[in-house]
C-alpha cells in the first residue's frame, strides 16, 4: 500500500499510514500480552478452586468415615437375632454413647493427621 500503485499517496500520508502500522503493531502486542495474562489468572483461579475442592472432599470423607461406625454398630443391633444384652434397659443408651465417642474419636483423628 505504501509504494502507491494501489492509491496515489503523499508525503503525509505515507507517514499516516506507517504510523498506524506501528500502532496496529503495537496493540497486537498488547492484546497477546492481556491474553497470556488473563490465561494466567484463569489458570491461578483454577488451581485455588481445585484446592478448595479438594478440601471439601476430605472433609466429606472423613464425616463418612466418622459415620461408618454408628451404623456398623446400629445395622449389627438392629437384626432380629438374640444380642447380647437386648434385656438390659440401658443398652440403647450404652449402644448410643459408644457409637457417638468412637465416631468423634475417629472424625478428631482424621482431622488432625491433615
């Protein structure tokens, strides 16, 4: 464009147009550079999301795992076969306290090994 067969260009012109071409130049640098660092916070934001992610499902495994327990105990008691101590009137709260410490025994473990 600039050797002026297309169009017939003056001195001015010609400076113009170069002076855009540096402009054009320069903002295609610039949008590559916004690119790569809008690549770079998209990647950040998904390596903080993957982490808290991770988090939430080691705290949902660990109450599983603290809940697995009471219903051992709950699914061996709840059979319709003779347990030792199904006469005594207190069973279900023995039954009930030991469900609920050993449950908090093994959360609290969990929770600390991190």
């Amino acid at each position: 464009m600039l050797s002026g067969r297309v169009l017939k260009l003056y001195e001015d012109d010609r400076d113009l147009v170069e002076d855009l071409s540096i402009e054009l130049e320069q903002l295609i640098a610039r949008c590559k550079s916004l690119l790569r660092t809008i690549t770079n916070v998209r990647d950040s934001y998904r390596a903080v999301m993957d982490t808290r992610l991770n988090e939430t499902i080691r705290l949902l495994t660990v109450i599983t795992v603290a809940l697995t327990i009471p219903t051992m105990i709950a699914g061996l008691f709840g059979m319709n076969v003779p347990v030792p101590g199904d006469n005594d009137p207190l069973m279900f709260w023995k039954i009930t306290v030991v469900s609920i410490v050993a449950a908090c025994a093994l959360g609290g473990f969990f929770l600390r090994k991190r």
